[in-house]
C-alpha cells in the first residue's frame, strides 16, 4: 500500500448533485466517504504517478464489481468441502472485457482493435477489429475511464454491436462522466447499461472535463493491462485514437 500521505478536501458536493436530470440507464456509484476521499486523491495534480494507478485501480475494481451486479444469473447449487449442499447463483452467461486503451499502451499488450479519429471532426473511425468469435454470445463489460463527449464510447459499442452483441448485453463503465456525454451517449444507446464513479460539472471550451483529472493517459502511462479477473484497469482515449482491446474472457 502507498505510504504517500494526502490531504483530503472537502469533495465538491454539487458534482453529482443533479444540474441535469441522469439518464434512467446511468447507475452512479454511491458516494461514500471512502469513495469521495479516493477521487479527492486521483484528482490532486500533486499525486504521484504510483498512488495515481494505486488509488484508481482501486475505484476500477469497485465499479466492475458493480458491473458484474448487473449481469443476469441462473440457479447454481453446488458442495461445500464439509459434503454439505449448497444453493446459489451463477452467471447466467459468459462475460468478455473490453478495453479502450492508449495506443502504446495497446500495442505493448498486444492490439485487437484500432479506431482512429478523423482530422477534422474529431471523431472515431475504425481501421480494424478482431474479437473472440464468440463475443456474440458473450455479455460485455465496456471500460474506458473517462466519458467527456462521447464520441469513442459511441464508436466503441458500435463496433461491437456489429459483432453481434445486443445492446442490452453491454454494460459501459468509467471512472468520471461529463453530462454532455452521458446525454449524447443515453441517447443512442438507451439499452446499454452505464456505471460510473463520479458525474462532474461539464466541458470546458476545450472539451475537457470539469474538475476532471487531467490527462488520465499521462498520469498513468505505466499502467499495463494485467487481465486479471476483477482487475482490468483500462487505458487513455485521446481525442484521436481510439484502440479497443479484449483484455478478459470468463
């Protein structure tokens, strides 16, 4: 565990305090202290690289855990060690992750899909993409931290959509959310399932979000994709590229 000590401020108590009403598919996480104090800490500029990857994978693992609380699942009755019976649930289905990373980091990992956005408009177009042959039949856990337009999540579950996925099969999740994005996104994909950490105030005239946390690329461009199941920290979209990758197939 990190041993860098953080003062913790008062979190903004109107960031998820409705300016707009959120869209009836957007689950926000429930803003404990421990919660609020972890996005205090992601969001200092002054927080080190480490206890930046620290702290959001953190976050990461709560918000796919509540993902996953949202998957269907059937009767399971199996045995303990003691030979007793026990009787619960599995999933209903098989699960894929998908990952929107930064590019070198997805190349490294090894790369799946390439979006690349246009030169004028900004927006995501798709170059290749190759996914397990049977993501159809799969249910998607979407990750990519942070929803500022839009645009890439968009292209993102497009891409996967043409792969055969229902929309009400694909559940995104991210970090920090602006409005403007959970709006443009809600409203073209109202079946897809949102979880976020965090709904900020809005963009800047830059298209930034606001408080937001600065680049997530660069603040953590050491952070490599594990795979690991309930650990699958994903990676930057720029406002040029977009690469989705498979990172997990349960």
């Amino acid at each position: 565990m990190s041993s860098t000590k953080h003062t913790i401020t008062t979190p903004n108590k109107n960031i998820n305090k409705a300016k707009h009403a959120t869209p009836p598919n957007v689950i926000t996480l429930p803003q404990t202290t421990q919660l609020e104090a972890l996005y205090t800490i992601i969001r200092d500029k002054n927080t080190s690289r480490g206890d930046f990857i620290f702290y959001t994978d953190r976050i990461i693992r709560l918000l796919v855990e509540e993902g996953l609380n949202h998957l269907p699942v059937i009767p399971r009755t199996v045995e303990t060690p003691t030979g007793a019976t026990y009787n619960g649930v599995g999933f209903e289905g098989r699960i894929c992750g998908v990952s929107i990373l930064r590019a070198g980091e997805a190349m490294e990992a090894g790369l799946r899909e390439v979006c690349r956005s246009d030169e004028e408009t900004a927006q995501p177009k798709l170059f290749y993409a190759k996914f397990p042959q049977d993501i159809a039949s799969r249910y998607v856990l979407l990750l990519d931290p942070m929803l500022a337009t839009g645009g890439s999540a968009m292209k993102a579950v497009e891409v996967i959509m043409a792969e055969g996925v229902p929309e009400e099969r694909i559940i995104f999740v991210n970090l920090i959310s602006a409005p403007e994005g959970l709006r443009s996104f809600c409203t073209r994909f109202p079946n897809v399932r949102v979880i976020t950490g965090c709904v900020d105030e809005g963009l800047n005239e830059k298209a930034y979000i606001i408080p937001g946390l600065g680049d997530f690329g660069e603040r953590s461009s050491s952070m490599s994709n594990t795979g690991r199941y309930l650990h699958i920290p994903p990676g930057y979209v720029s406002a040029r590229t977009l690469i989705i990758q498979t990172v997990v197939e349960e």
